[in-house]
C-alpha cells in the first residue's frame, strides 16, 4: 500500500492506515506485522508489530512512534445483527441512526421506518467523519475547530408531553455546551438541549415549558472523556429524568412540553433557528463520537434503560473481533 508519505508493507497482518492530507499518514498495528518506509526521507524501514503504531509526517519523513487507537478505525462497514437494535426498534422511535456509513458518506440513515434521515456537515474537518462505534461504527466528530455536524431538517415533535431519547457517546474534550442532540436556537423556541453544561463539562437535559421557563437535570460530576458512556433522558408527562449507564442522576418536576417553532434536529451541533446549514457558536459542537441514536415521543421507564444498556453488553461482546479491514 502507498500513501503521500509513506509505503506501507502488509505481512499477512491486521492493521488501519489514516492519511491526512497534506499532514501525513499513521500506521495502526492490531495483528501481526506491517514494514513502513518513508517515501520523503532516505531511512531504514521501519517494522511494526502487533499493538504498534507510526505516523509518517508528510514534510518531515522520519516515522515517530505514536500509542496504536484501534478504536478509531471501522472494521466493518456492515452494522452487527444484535439484540439492541432489535429492542430499540420494539420500542417505537420516531428516529433511529445506528451510524452506519451510507453510500454518499453524507448521509445518516434513519432506521426508524420514516425516512427521516440526517444530512451531514463535515465543516472544515480533513479527518474521517465515521470510526468505530460501540455497536459497528459510529459517527465521527473533531470539535470546534472542525465544526462537523449533522441535521434533521424536520421530524415529529413530541405533543403529548412525553419525550425519550438513548444514545451511546463518547467525548475526546468538554468544549463549551458541547451538544449530543438538541431541537434548541437562538430568537425561535425549541423544545430539548441535550449536551455538556458551559464550560464546567457535567451531562445536562433541559427541556422548555410552554412559556420560557423550563425544567433541567444536570449530572453532579465532570462528563468522562476516553469511554463510552450509555446517556437517556426522559420526560414522562410529570417529571424529567437524566441517566448516565443505566443509573438515574436525578429527576425533577416539568410543566408541559413547548410547542416548538424550530423544526431541525441537530446532531453534535445547536442548529438555529430552521436554517439546518447554520450551527450554533463553534463550542456547541461535539468532540468525539455519537452511536446508536434513538428519540421516542413517549416515555421509557427505568426498566427499559437499564436492559437496553445491559443488552449491550451483550451484543457487545459479539463484536470485539471483528474482520479486519
């Protein structure tokens, strides 16, 4: 294999390859052993073995050895046949994205049954929008700087004042209200934020009320960086409740849900207004990944999140050695 900066030698292993143009390529040994050779800089070649990694910088040529992440790299481009998905799509959502890379590769297919896909941002991001998932893939965002998101340009509300949604995230930082997904904007109403608190970087779901006011449940400790973590919400016609991992963080009383005036979803991002191509601040974007994304215009009990995040483990378990690719 060759890239910009380096040729790569495959010795009947399993390995990933990123290429970042005009910075260099990195090299992700998880079985076996791979040569590489610096195609800009007369050097011996370099051998890498099981759990080793290189980056090979375009300008600069000489390889340094880097800490291998297969976690950021799809394995397969087929979402697993699991028990979760199966009991999520019991459950009735009125949208379901399980992260799977579509055709375009701008696209964030609805497994719901209503079509209502998601269309993709990337922003300025020059790094792959889709990595490893804690079920499959995922969807691949970089923070601020890159300001990668997706949208729903409309789907269903929730009318009856029951609202649920799950997911399985995964932050790399805290940016500042940092977004998992929020039907929110600036001068219109909307209806949820769901997402990282400011700048201190605790889970937060605040849902608005018919007037301004609103309710809000927000974890007591710093959202975990580097793992996935099982989040759900629910608005259960009298109180609002926030889970991290099955386990309740707190709920308080809510008055009826807002009729909302924004019709977008945003994914990783705060959309404004009903204009789907013009995020919020650049700290409302997500770094990290976002899998499994489920919203339920009525309310899941505590029973139903704690055997979807046990579910997964499961599931889970079934797709740790996944061919290579």
């Amino acid at each position: 294999m060759q890239t910009p900066s380096a040729d790569v030698i495959d010795h009947g292993t399993e390995f990933g390859v990123e290429v970042t143009a005009g910075q260099g390529s990195e090299v992700h040994v998880f079985k076996g052993e791979v040569e590489v050779k610096s195609r800009t800089e007369e050097s011996e070649t370099l051998r890498l073995f099981t759990d080793q990694a290189t980056r090979v910088d375009e300008i600069v040529g000489s390889p340094a050895g880097i800490t291998v992440a297969p976690d950021r790299f799809l394995r397969s481009f087929d979402e697993p046949s699991d028990d979760y998905a199966t009991r999520i799509r019991e459950l009735n959502p009125v949208l379901y994205f399980r992260m799977q890379p579509s055709s375009d590769g701008l696209t964030l297919t609805d497994q719901s049954g209503n079509g209502l896909h998601a269309q993709i941002e990337p922003g300025t991001t020059i790094r792959p929008l889709f990595g490893s998932g804690r079920l499959g893939s995922a969807f691949r965002m970089h923070g601020p700087r890159a300001r990668t998101f997706a949208v729903v340009p409309d789907y269903p509300k929730a009318t009856n004042n029951q609202l649920s949604a799950v997911a399985w995230v995964r932050a790399e930082s805290r940016p500042r209200w940092a977004s998992i997904i929020k039907n929110w904007g600036e001068g219109e109403i909307g209806q949820f934020h769901f997402g990282l608190v400011d700048h201190s970087g605790e889970l937060e779901i605040l849902v608005r009320g018919p007037k301004r006011g609103g309710a809000c449940v927000r974890d007591t400790e710093l959202f975990p960086l580097g793992t996935w973590q099982h989040v759900a919400f629910v608005a259960d016609g009298t109180h609002l409740h926030l889970y991290r991992n099955s386990r309740e963080i707190g709920n308080i009383p809510h008055k009826p849900l807002a009729t909302p005036t924004i019709k977008t979803l945003g994914i990783g991002a705060k959309p404004i207004g009903n204009h789907p191509k013009r995020p919020g601040a650049p700290a409302d974007f997500w770094h990290g990944r976002i899998d499994e994304l489920a919203i339920f215009n009525h309310a899941l009990d505590s029973d139903t999140i704690r055997q979807l995040y046990e579910t997964e483990k499961v599931s889970q378990s079934a797709t740790t050695d996944l061919p290579g690719l």
